[in-house]
C-alpha cells in the first residue's frame, strides 16, 4: 500500500482567498478539470483498454440542486480515467509545482487548485488510481486553511480494489463566480462543447453535463459556384491547412460559411487538441491579413480551426501568447488560400446571395414548422387500407425510386419541413428548394422513404419562373400538397383522378 498521510499545499494561504478574482469564465474553470481527466486518459490509455476491452472515456459535470427551492448546493466533476496515481499525488496540491512532464494538457501545476478555489471555498477530491489498492480523499476547507494558516493538509486513505479507477470533485461554499442560473449552464455546456470539440467528433470522451451529452455541430461551409462564374460548377469552400513557418506550425481547415455570421465567423485556434481562443462567444480571432475589415463580407463569412505548435499559451490556456509570430503566420497562410484554381480569398469577398437565395431565405421561413413550438401533424386518413388496417406508405412493391438526384446537379438553398399523420403512420414532408439545370419543376427524391421521409425537390431554377415570376408562398403550398397527394395516391389505384381527390382534399390543410 501506497499510503499518504499528507499533502504540501503551502504558498500563502492568504493567496487562496485571492484565487476567486483571477480573470476567467466558469467554462474555462471546469476546462481545467476535464483537462486533468483526458490526460490521465490519454497517459493510460493502453492499460485502460487492456483492462476492459467496452471501456470508453467520459466525464460527467453534475450541478446538485435543493430539490425544493432549485439553488446550486454542489458542483460535482466525475471521470472514469486512471486516477492520481500516488506518484502524482504527492505533488498534485501543491500550487504552481510543475509537473515533470509538461507537454500535456497539465502543464503549468495550477488548474486544479485555481478553478476549484475560483469556485468555492470548500472543496474535495476523491480518486482511486488504476493498480493500487487505495482510495484517497482531500478535503480543501478555505477558512481552515487561512485562519490557522495551514500548510499541508491530510489525506484519508481507504482500501480499495486495484482494478477500480476514478476521480470526483465536489464543490461547496461557492465563489460569486459559480453558475446560479440555468442560463449560465446553457452557455457552459455550448463553451466545453467547443473547447473538446475534437474529442468529441472523434469519440475520443464522452463529456456529460448536467446530464446531457454533448455534441459539436460543425458550422454549414458554403457550397456554390465562384461568385464570377454564377453558371460554373457548385464548389465547396473549404481548404485543408498544412503550414510550417519557422518552428511555428498550424494545420486544420479554413472555410467560407454558408450565411454571414457575427458569431460563427474568425478563427478557432487549438494546441494539444483542445481549444485555446474562439470556443467562447465574441472571443474568436480576426487576423486582418485573412478576415479583412471589421462588419466586411469577408469578416462575416471567413471561419477556420487551426491547431498551432510551437506557441506558449496563458497559464489558464485560454490565450496565445506570442501573437507578433502568429500574426505573422496568418499573413503566410494568404498563400494558401489566396490562388488562381481556388480564391477562397476572393470567394468570401465577392460572393453575393443570388436572388433565388435570398427568396428561398424568405419561403423558408414562411413555410417551415420545424423550429415551431406545439408542432400538430396534419391527419391525414385514406380509408383504403387492406382488411381495414392502414398500409404503409412505402411498401417495397410500390417504391421505385422515380428518379436518382445526382448532388453535383442541384444545389440546396434550403429546406422546409411539415409533418403529416398518414392513416396513423407520421411522416415528414421534406420540400428542398433547389438551383438546377434539370428541365423539371418538381421531383421527388425516395433516398429517405425508410425513415418515413417525403422529399419534394423544386427547381427555382425552372424555365416557368422565369417567364411568370418568382415562386411565392401560394405556389408552394400548391407543390407541396401535390407531393403529398401523390404518394399518397401510389397506396390506391395510383389513378390521376385519385391523386386530384387527395389534392382536393389536403390543400385546405396545407400550412402556409
């Protein structure tokens, strides 16, 4: 047994009461904690994995509340990581005791200590490390260490089985720093979300806060033709970044979004695959040299993630140090994506919504019910189910795709959705509002019929809407109940006189 009676914890204790009013945000302070955990993962990884082939990294951020009132009682920092192993332990309290290997997410001896005392004054840590035999407890009570200006602490050691690994953080007493309001745990969970982006689009952890888990939703990139040939072929813009400069290094993408943006728009930079600047709102880079002047086309629609070598960052790691070297990286980048056969430079300044874009912008949002709160399918009720019992819309007999929609043909400006009880079955009506230079006006794409899902693709960019106008909202309605009416009538007799009774019979509970 690798019992610890005690930890240094000496540094003043006055200073810890200052800890509370660093410079720093709650989503960076628990950054700190997931950041311990994915090391201790990420040093163990092997062993973790040898020892249960299922096992699958997480952290859970629990916010305990009075069941009664709703007020914050305990912040609570779970991960099923190898723990501190007793090697580690012995330093891992003392405050700005680098660790003796720095290159890890770790680095600077301080987060642990910092984020829980910026919190709340009263605080634990239980672990138990992967292959020893205990379980240790410290206990941080901020009014006992500063009164009787204490400097080491106790630990309470507990046997425990060595195939056992975990450490859990609770916090008390709280700072004016910790979250009080569901508002600010919305923006936690969107921040860390954003921090860990790369470990959780490649399954690297499970990060659950306040029992939900949390997902990256990559921004839309622009898909289009280059804006000085409106006729030439749809291009996505986006550009894969591979770029040394010196010893300074940065690779990842830099992209054009889809719509201007105040808040997805300017740069995500990232060191040792988390987020160091932009996972915060209004907190992104700018370089002038790629996003051009403030409130410009440019500004609003460049974006990238680049993670950097070779840069030091703030010891809270939620800034770039040498920003002369990586202002004078973005300015090289020009080159990357500043050429002949791919402007994206360019692309980003010169591009316009055309006007079927911007109509499409318009009928999306007159016809779509997605977003709407207390969505009501339309009912919809054939009475031409077999035995009396209703059939499905897309048997196998009935379903041939009617035509195979080739995606470097027809580019989207955007989706509405509806929703329809079919004989008691719910379906989405999915209308895409399409630029094509098919000869079609409306087509229907069958690639999601398992899933319940009616695709009625429009081409904005038909000959009829150049001779009698833009679309408007009546006229869809009219596509969409068509749509409808026709496959529904593919459950009957599939007769043209069929499929106008339908019509007949939904147009007058089309949304609009």
């Amino acid at each position: 047994m690798n019992t610890i009676e005690s930890v240094n914890i000496s540094i003043g204790s006055n200073l810890y009461g200052r800890f509370e009013n660093f410079a720093n945000t709650a989503s960076n302070v628990l950054a700190e904690f997931v950041d311990n955990a994915l090391q201790s993962y990420r040093d163990n990884k092997e062993k973790l994995h040898a020892e249960n082939p299922d096992y699958h990294f997480s952290v859970h951020i629990e916010f305990i509340r009075e069941e009664f009132t709703g007020n914050l009682l305990e912040i609570r920092v779970i991960d099923n990581a190898a723990g501190i192993s007793s090697e580690k332990y012995i330093y891992a309290f003392e405050p700005a005791r680098k660790p003796s290997d720095d290159k890890g997410l770790n680095e600077f001896g301080m987060g642990l200590k910092t984020a829980a005392c910026w919190l709340g004054d009263y605080w634990t840590v239980t672990t138990k490390a992967l292959g020893e035999d205990e379980e240790r407890v410290f206990r941080f009570d901020l009014n006992q260490v500063t009164a009787n200006d204490l400097r080491s602490l106790p630990v309470q050691n507990i046997p425990c089985e060595k195939t056992k690994h975990y450490t859990i953080i609770s916090i008390k007493q709280f700072t004016k720093n910790a979250p009080t309001n569901n508002n600010g745990i919305i923006k936690i969970k969107k921040d860390l979300a954003s921090i860990y982006r790369l470990s959780l689009k490649r399954d690297e952890m499970r990060l659950v806060v306040d029992e939900e888990l949390l997902e990256y939703k990559e921004p839309e990139i622009l898909k289009a033709p280059y804006y000085k040939t409106p006729d030439g072929p749809v291009l996505e813009w986006r550009k894969d970044i591979v770029f040394e400069f010196d010893r300074y290094k940065a690779h990842g993408f830099i992209g054009i979004l889809k719509e201007m943006s105040s808040t997805n728009n300017g740069f995500v930079l990232l060191r040792r695959g988390r987020v160091v600047v932009g996972a915060e709102d209004g907190q992104r880079y700018f370089p002038k040299s790629l996003c051009g002047n403030v409130g410009s086309p440019r500004y609003k629609r460049m974006f990238g993630e680049l993670e950097l070598e070779g840069f030091n960052v703030s010891f809270n790691k939620n800034d770039i140090l040498d920003k002369e070297n990586l202002d004078a990286l973005m300015e090289a980048l020009q080159s990357k994506i500043h050429t002949k056969d791919f402007d994206l430079y360019a692309q980003a300044e010169g591009y316009r919504l055309d006007e079927h874009q911007k109509l499409a912008k318009r009928l999306i949002k007159s016809h779509d019910t997605s977003a709407k709160q207390n969505r009501v399918p339309i009912e919809i009720t054939t009475s031409k189910g077999q035995n009396g019992l209703p059939t499905s819309l897309f048997s196998e007999a009935e379903m041939v795709p009617e035509r195979k929609v080739e995606e470097e043909l027809s580019l989207s400006y955007g989706v509405t959705k509806d929703d329809y009880t079919i004989d008691g079955i719910n379906y989405t009506l999915e209308v895409s509002l399409d630029h094509s230079n098919n000869t079609d006006l409306v087509w229907l794409d069958m690639k999601k019929e398992n899933n319940h899902i009616i695709i009625c693709r429009i081409n904005l960019n038909h000959i009829l809407f150049k001779r009698l106008g833009q679309p408007n909202d009546t006229v869809i309605a009219i596509l969409k109940t068509i749509a409808i009416a026709k496959y529904t009538a593919k459950k009957g007799e599939n007769s043209a006189i069929e499929m106008m009774n339908y019509f007949n019979d939904y147009i007058r509970k089309t949304k609009v």
